[in-house]
C-alpha cells in the first residue's frame, strides 16, 4: 500500500495515476477505506531491499523488520503487515514517507489491486483464498 497514514493531506486516491476503475470496470476504492494490499498471510508478503532498510531509523529495522538468510522483510502479525493501522474502517501505513518501495511501486488499479481486494472479500467472508 499504499495508504497514507503519517503524510496529512495526501490521499492515494488524489494521487496521479490512481484509477477511478479498474480493468473490469468496477470502482476502485480510496486506499484508505480497502487497505487490502497490506492484509497478508504470507511472511514474505513486503520484501524489503537494501535502500528500504536504509531508510527505517535503527530501531524501526530492529522492530519492524526480520531476515531469512540474507533476505529481509517486514514483519507481520495477524495477518498484516505490522505497519498497517486501523482506526473504525479506516486504514493507514505508519511509515507511510519510508514505505518499502514493493509499496511505493504498486499500483492503485492495478491487476494485483484488484487480486488482494478480492482476496480480502473471500477472507472476510469466511472463506480461505490462497495466501497473498
Ligand atoms: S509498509 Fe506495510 S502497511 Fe505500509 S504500505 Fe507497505 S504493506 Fe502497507
Ligand atoms: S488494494 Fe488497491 S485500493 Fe486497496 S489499499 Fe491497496 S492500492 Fe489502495
């Protein structure tokens, strides 16, 4: 994601290159209504690079990343990652200016937007779609 949670005033939704629908044509939600792109079962979900690492203070690489091997990635819990909050119905990165650049790359609109929105429908309701 994607969401904005500590840059006040910038909406991802507002941000060019934000799709109003997608490639199926249905509406594309404001990022900080859906949030599903941070929703994930899989550990390896957010890589995090050299640059990505670079860019958390020392204590965020402590807290909020882990190593398999030589590869780092954020870590997650309960099946988000750890820096997605909620607050009611509303979803935002806490380190939103030093996301990862997997994040900063995705696209709103996008074919994986439309497939971790869809996944998240399935989760909700119970079902169990194959880990994003
Ligand atoms: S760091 Fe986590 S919460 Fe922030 S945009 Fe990336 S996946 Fe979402
Ligand atoms: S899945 Fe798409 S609409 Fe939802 S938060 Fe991520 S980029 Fe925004």
């Amino acid at each position: 994601m994607r969401v904005v949670h500590d840059a006040p005033g910038r909406d991802r939704a507002t941000e060019p290159g934000g799709a109003e629908a997608d490639a199926a044509g249905d509406p594309v939600p404001d990022c900080q209504d859906c949030g599903a792109c941070c929703f994930a079962d899989n550990p390896g979900h957010v890589p995090v690079t050299g640059d990505d690492f670079e860019r958390l203070g020392p204590e965020e690489q402590t807290i909020l990343t882990r190593f398999e091997a030589n590869r780092c990635f954020m870590r997650t819990a309960g099946g988000r990652c750890i820096n997605l909050v909620q607050e009611g119905a509303r979803f935002g990165c806490a380190i939103y200016l030093r996301r990862p650049a997997v994040c900063r790359d995705y696209e709103r609109g996008g074919a994986a937007c439309s497939v971790d929105r869809e996944r998240l429908i399935r989760r909700l309701a119970g079902e169990n779609p194959s880990p994003g």
